[in-house]
C-alpha cells in the first residue's frame, strides 16, 4: 500500500479543510490512505503529493469529486433523533401553517446524505397537511457535496429492515416494493424532494428566498470552530423571522457568540 508522509498528509488535508470545512486530525491518517488507496493505484500514481497535483490541476472537477466522495462518511438512518421530527409536527408546523400566507414553505435538509432525512420530512409534510396539501409548496431542498451519495438518494431505494422503524401507514403510502428485500420511494413523494449538490463552504448562498426550517444534523462534527461558526451565521442570514434550525444532539451552538436563540436541545430559532 502506498504511504502517506506528514507532508503530504498535512498538504491534503489542508486542501479539504480549505475547500469543504472538512477538519482530518492526525489520527485519520490510516483512514484517509486506506480510502484513496484504490483511486491512487487505478491511477497508477506512486505517491500522494502527486495525487494532490493532480487534483487541483484537474480542470474538469472530477477528480476533486471523487476526493470528497471517498473521504466524506454519509452514514444516517430513519428517524434518525426522532424527537425533531416530532417536534417540527406538533410544535413548527402547526405554527408555519398558520403563519406562511403565501403557503410557500422552504425547508432544507443541509448534507441530506443517502436521503432518510429529506424523504422523513417530506412524509412528515404530506401526513400534517393532508387533503390541504396540493394548496401549499412544500417541496424539500436536499444538499450535500457528494455527488455519489446524492444519486444513490434520489434513487429512493432503501432495504426494508431499514424502513421498519416507520410508522406501518407511511411505509403503505409512500413506498413500494422493489425486490425482496428492498422499497422504493413512490413517485409521488420522490417529486417532493429536489436534490443538489451544494458545499456549505459556499460563502454566498445562491437562494432567492429565505427558509422556513434548516435541518444540518450531525454535518459540523467535522469541522472546526470558527467553520462552524461561520455556516451558523450564514444559516441564520437565510432564515426567515421565527425560522428553525435542527443541528445533531452531538452538537452545539455557544449561546454567549450566536444571534439564534436556544428553544431545546439541538433546536434554535431566529427570533
């Protein structure tokens, strides 16, 4: 297997803190050469500075894609920290409904990863509103930065031992059989969720409008402070008054330096 030095090591990662907040210690050195292995050997390259030349020479983007997809973990599951969703239905949407005049409701799922998390919200959606439904836009804005994990999303297909964990009436509703062991996502739904690539490094957000509810759960794990600082600013500019920010229990937001206000645990509000 082909070894990294502390050079080159520091010379990549630096490069991926730099472009996509991603923050690789030290102690990622095995993990990083044991997931780039196969991609320097199919390019048959003999070291990793110059897998790094090649990276940022590429004019076309992909082999900086194929970076990310291979360093970043997209690992989720239904109902991931159920009580958010339960939550955003009793306590967010009831008062949105009220609210959202225009029956525009802008929610956005920030590294949506293999997709439970935007398919759960827009299931969510169509159960609350029901038969009100087809009267609001209620579509689901789902991004992440790995082009591989957005197509395996929009594809919709999850083994059925996974989807379990659903409520027995949304599992008939809102999925179908695929093969033996595996769903598939009904259309109908699918057309709920719009998947992007996006990098929340972005410095400029390119949303005409502001949202109405950000899930980002369990994504600034791996970024350092000021990053993460930086991109709660940034969610905070894009949403609306009395807008929700949904981030993962392990994570947290310094109450004394952040203009949200604390509502519970891994939950925050423009106010």
């Amino acid at each position: 297997m082909i070894s990294i030095t502390n050079n080159e090591f520091k010379q990549l990662t630096e490069f991926i803190h730099r472009e996509y907040g991603i923050h690789l210690k030290e102690e990622k050195k095995a993990l990083v050469t044991g997931r780039l292995y196969q991609v320097l050997a199919k390019l048959q390259m003999t070291s990793f500075k110059q897998y790094y030349e090649y990276i940022v020479k590429d004019p076309t983007g992909k082999a900086v894609q194929t970076l990310v997809d291979k360093i970043t973990t997209n690992h989720t599951f239904f109902m991931r920290e159920a009580e958010h969703f339960t939550f955003l239905k009793h306590q967010v949407l009831p008062f949105l409904a009220s609210t959202v005049h225009d029956k525009d409701l802008r929610i956005w799922s920030a590294g949506c990863s293999s997709g439970e998390e935007p398919y759960t919200l827009a299931m969510i959606l169509d159960d609350f509103f029901g038969r009100e439904k087809p009267h609001w836009d209620t579509k689901v804005l789902a991004t992440d930065i790995s082009s591989q994990i957005l197509e395996k999303a929009s594809k919709g297909v999850y083994p059925n031992e996974d989807i379990a964990v659903l409520p027995a009436n949304w599992r008939i509703n809102y999925f179908q059989g695929y093969d033996k062991e595996h769903s598939i996502i009904q259309d109908q739904l699918k057309k709920e969720v719009i998947f992007r690539r996006f990098n929340l490094m972005n410095t400029a957000f390119p949303f005409k409008k502001k949202f109405h509810v950000i899930f980002c759960r369990n994504v600034m794990i791996y970024f350092d402070n000021e990053t993460k600082h930086q991109l709660v600013e940034r969610f905070y500019d894009h949403l609306m008054p009395g807008g929700y920010l949904f981030i993962g229990h392990s994570e947290s937001i310094p109450r004394e330096s952040t203009r949200f206000t604390y509502i519970r645990p891994a939950v925050y509000r423009k106010e």
